[in-house]
C-alpha cells in the first residue's frame, strides 16, 4: 500500500486509547476556496489508512476536518467540540507531514508528529 504523503493517528486522551471511527476530510486552500483532496476514518489503533493525498502535495494550504460527534457518542460521552479543524501550511512538497490529534470531550492539541 502506498503511504499518503499526509498521515494523522488520533487518540483519546480521557480514555488512554486509540479513537476508533472518526470520520476526517482533507482539503486544500485554492484561492478563498476549499477543494476537497480525501476523506477516510480512524481505525481500531486510531490512524486513517486511507490515501488521504495521493501522488505529489503541492505547496499551500491544507485543512483536516475530524466530525467528533460520532465518535463520542459511540463512547456514551458527549463532546464541547462537534468537530475539530487543523490548517497547516505545506512548504516541501516531497516531505512527510504527519497531523496527529489528541482529543478529550473537553479540549483537543495537535502538533507536527513525524
């Protein structure tokens, strides 16, 4: 399988877990708007397997999106957050850019992983 060029691994901080099914959207900035690049869900060790960005990443802009309700309530738990957004700029194009999430019904971080 070839590994997408962006890659995130989310975990459940409250729980000490891995966060299994939630849903995620990648886009890339184009102007004022959002163009839709891949879509997936976390699995049972919280990563998305899915090629969220195939092929080269141009330079820009980029946006994951995670729809935390879902996931929170498959887990009898109910999130301040509906959903959780990171943007973050795409400088080198032939690098690795991992967007980790670390997530609680309450408060969330993300950080470049690697």
């Amino acid at each position: 399988m070839t590994r997408s060029p962006i890659t995130t691994h989310v975990l459940d901080t409250a729980l000490g877990r891995p966060a299994k099914g939630v849903a995620l959207v990648l886009e890339r900035q184009q102007h004022s708007d959002w163009i839709p690049i891949g879509a997936g869900e976390t699995d049972e060790d919280g990563r998305c397997l899915t090629l969220l960005a195939p092929g080269t990443l141009q330079q820009g802009v980029y946006r994951l999106s995670f729809g935390l309700d879902r996931y929170f309530e498959t887990t009898g738990r109910r999130s301040f957050y509906p959903e959780a957004t990171i943007i973050f700029r795409v400088d080198a194009h032939e690098e690795h850019y991992h967007v980790p999430l670390l997530l609680a019904p309450f408060g969330y971080t993300t950080y470049r992983g690697s």
